[in-house]
C-alpha cells in the first residue's frame, strides 16, 4: 500500500519504484537469492563501479567555488574577455590538492602543492593549472613519467623509498632549485588558505593589435603564508590526515572566505626572450626587481561543493584550456602539459568529460564532436556533424586565431642551459640562519637514508650552488670537503 506521507520514492536508475531496499528477493525465507532482482545487481554492480580512476598525481585535493574580479585595467596587455574591465566578476573553481600521494594519503606531507584554477569566461573555460612553487623539478616533458615514479612506492615492497627520489635529483641537477623550496619551511603549508600559488610557465599575451607579451603569474595569498614544521605535519598526519580538506572546508562553511591576489609580471616580448635566464625553462624563476608584480585582480571561495565526488573528484584542468588573448609559450613542460593533461582526463572520465556539470562551459557550446561514452546531452541532435558544410552549421572566428611567435631551427633533441646552480644558491643566501639550520636538517633526514655515493653526488650540486650550503649538508653525512668539492 503506498504511503501518503513519502515525499520522494526511492526508485531504480530507472526510475522504478523500489518496494524493499531492505530485504533481497530470494526463494522463501531461508531460500538462495533469485537472479530476477534486478534492483539488487544494479545497487551492486554500481558500488562496483563508483570509483573511476584516480588521478596519477594530484589525487588527494580539496576545492570550492568562487568569483574572480577584475581590480586593473590591462587590455594593453591581453584581449581576454574576462580581463577587460575593472569590476569585472567571473565564476570559477579552484581545487588544490598534494602531487604525489595517493587519495587516502596525508594532507601534510611534504611536497609542492597542486593550485588549479577553472576560470568560467564569456569566451568558455580557462584553466589556470599551477603549483604553490614558482619553479619545478624538470623542465622536458619527456623526464616526467620518471620523476613521478621516484615519487610513488616500489613495485617489489610496495613502500616509498628515499633512495629512488634522491637518486633521481642527484642525476637531474635541473631539480635542484625545486628541491630547495620544498626541503626548507616553504615544503609544507599550514592550509590550502596560506599558500601562494603560481602559473610556473612563462606564458603568452595578446592584445586587441595583436601586439604580444610574455608573463608569469602570481597568485598571492590574502591570509598571509603560513607553513607548517616537520614535527607538527608529522604529528597531524596520524591525528587529522584530512587536516588541509577539513580547514578550507569549515571555513568556507563558517563565512571565513580566504582570497587571493592575481598579480602578472609582465616581459615585453623581444626584450623576454633575451632575458639573462631562459624564461621558458619553469625550474628558473624572473625576478621581481627586474620585472615587478602587476596587481590582476581577486578570487574570492565562498562556496563549498554539495557533493565531493560530482564536483572535486570529477573536475578536469588543463592547461590547454585557454582563451583568446592568452597562448601558450614554447617552454617544454608546458607544451607536453598541454597533451597529457586533457588525454588523462579523457582516460580517466571519459572523451565527454567537459559535459559533466563542473567542467561544463557557462556560454554555449557548439562543434562537431558527436557520440562517445556517457553522452548525456542531446549529442547534437539532427544537426550537421561535419565540417565544412553548406548548412549554416558553427563557423571558425578568424580574428580569435592564435597570434603566436616565429619559431626556427633544425629539428633535433635539444637541452637548456646548464646553469643549475645560481638561482639555488641566490635562494640558499637569502634564508635567514634558523632557515637554513631547518632546510639542512630536512634534506638529510631523508639523504641519510641513501647510498654514500648517492649523498656525495647530491651534495656536490649543493655545494657549487652555495659552498655553505654543501659543507652543512656533508657534515651532518660525515662526508669530508674534498668527497663534496
């Protein structure tokens, strides 16, 4: 008999009513289960089936939803359209998240720290997918399936080891100014609210005259940048591994709404590309006394998802997702990122995910892209699927074509400079004393448990960084001054 006072039924995915979601159908009480329930093999073969892949790094992250608004007007710059006018505002998303450990794993490990931002423009989305560090371990795409391997568990015992991750920095001094960020107290943020995040490549804008410009972008906390000691992220990785997810969302729960301050630094374009370092090269940084921060504008998370899986879990940045007005640069990292990025969302959620209700664009979208796995639209309708056509169907804007740069050269496998060590060694010199005491002793907490000729190889890329800097490290090792020189 059915109840007058239910207000929603329980049915089936498709939407039949279910009479008993206690009870399996089975023959008489004691009886084995009968096939004909069918409602019981869709519950299980669901649950089967509710966790799509996790994402190869980044797995273990939080997000919220926001507005950015624009604070300065630098149309002379970009012809982004969401960038146009002061007072502007955008919806967007921002998920961060930890780069090597696993779903479950501690929010309070060291290690850099994902900031992805999903910016919803008039002209579609915008990904904005950088890290809380200027700089990265590598700079060819091709050296990043291997560095992600040192980062993850051995395929014999199934543990992280120190000796695969020191072995690989010590063979790619490139990794050495990353490698000093993230042993010093910067290696460890007290929130996802107290961290800055950066874009780490150089990046390219347009204006309106097809004028272009280099830029790198900061995105700077407006809560101030707190980080956390060793022995506290220890301490809260057995006591609160969600310590990170937990505080971004009870704060946006309790009106606290952290923000952010985007800032560009700004490199005219020929004067960019002789730059005294490789400003396509992301494991060097440009300094701000030669190009200073120009204020953007300000994001702002005040709403927290309703539903983890619907909008953290399933939400896809790339940064081949870009707009008219910003292009991409040659740095090679970057241009792998651009591939790999949407093709492991494509993998892990499928060719359709940009039709799932986070990644969707808030303007209409049209193309020629038809079917695939859990197209849940209209999949175009009746409507021409080919391209050119004589049916009025979506038309290219020329005037939104990529302005670009002039490239030329032989065809070849090419590396960058072999300066490794002076922007480390600038970095080493401005820490004050009780950061360096710190930064030597998390380095070789981890080197101590390596191989002599792995410590004395990773010394020697210290030690040309900065002499000091090597010796502290080798004398905590007991390595002599000539095994380090």
């Amino acid at each position: 008999m059915k109840k007058e006072s239910i207000d929603k039924r329980l049915t089936t995915q498709e939407g039949v009513p279910v009479g008993d979601n206690q009870n399996t159908q089975s023959a008489g009480e004691r009886g084995p289960l009968l096939m004909q329930d069918a409602h019981m093999f869709e519950k299980l073969a669901h649950f089967n089936r509710e966790r799509v892949p996790e994402r190869v790094v980044h797995a273990k992250g939080g997000g919220a939803h926001g507005t950015f608004e624009v604070t300065a007007d630098l149309s002379k710059y970009t012809k982004a359209a969401f960038l146009s006018k002061v007072g502007k505002k955008t919806p967007m998303f921002a998920r961060f998240s930890t780069v090597a450990g696993e779903s479950g794993s501690a929010d309070t490990l060291r290690d850099p720290r994902g900031f992805a931002l999903k910016f919803y423009t008039e002209d579609g989305n915008y990904d904005l997918v950088g890290n809380n560090t200027p700089v990265f371990f590598i700079r060819d795409p091709l050296k990043f399936p291997d560095f992600i391997h040192t980062q993850k568990r051995h395929p014999s015992s199934h543990l992280k080891v120190n000796t695969a991750q020191w072995d690989f920095w010590s063979l790619s001094p490139e990794s050495l100014h990353q490698v000093t960020i993230l042993m010093s107290d910067r290696g460890i943020p007290k929130t996802f609210r107290h961290m800055h995040g950066y874009g780490s490549h150089t990046y390219l804008w347009t204006n309106a005259e097809g004028e272009r410009f280099w830029v790198k972008y900061h995105i700077r906390t407006d809560q101030g940048v707190k980080n956390m000691m060793a022995d506290e992220a220890q301490r809260l990785a057995g006591e609160n591994p969600d310590h990170h997810l937990e505080d971004l969302y009870e704060a946006i729960a309790r009106g606290e709404f952290p923000s952010w301050t985007m800032y560009v630094q700004i490199l005219p374009f020929e004067e960019g590309l002789k730059y005294r370092f490789n400003i396509f090269d992301v494991t060097k940084v440009v300094s701000q006394k030669d190009y200073p921060l120009i204020e953007v504008g300000k994001m702002v998370l005040n709403k927290n998802p309703e539903n983890y899986f619907a909008e953290v879990e399933q939400a896809a940045f790339s940064p081949g997702n870009y707009v008219p007005g910003i292009e991409p640069s040659p740095d090679k990292l970057l241009q792998g990122r651009l591939f790999a990025y949407g093709d492991a969302h494509r993998h892990r959620i499928g060719a359709n995910n940009a039709l799932l209700p986070i990644n969707q664009p808030k303007t209409e979208t049209n193309n020629y892209q038809r079917d695939g796995a859990m197209r849940f639209d209209g999949n175009g309708g009746d409507s021409v699927y080919y391209e050119p056509n004589s049916f009025n169907g979506p038309q290219e804007v020329p005037e939104d074509k990529v302005v670009g740069y002039p490239v030329h050269g032989d065809v070849g496998s090419f590396d960058y400079d072999q300066d490794f060590y002076t922007q480390p060694g600038d970095l080493y010199r401005l820490l004050p004393e009780d950061e360096k005491a710190r930064l030597i002793e998390n380095i070789t907490s981890g080197l101590s448990k390596v191989s002599q000729e792995i410590q004395i190889r990773q010394t020697k890329h210290f030690y040309r960084a900065d002499p000091d800097y090597g010796l502290r490290v080798a004398k905590v090792l007991g390595l002599t001054e000539e095994m380090v020189k």
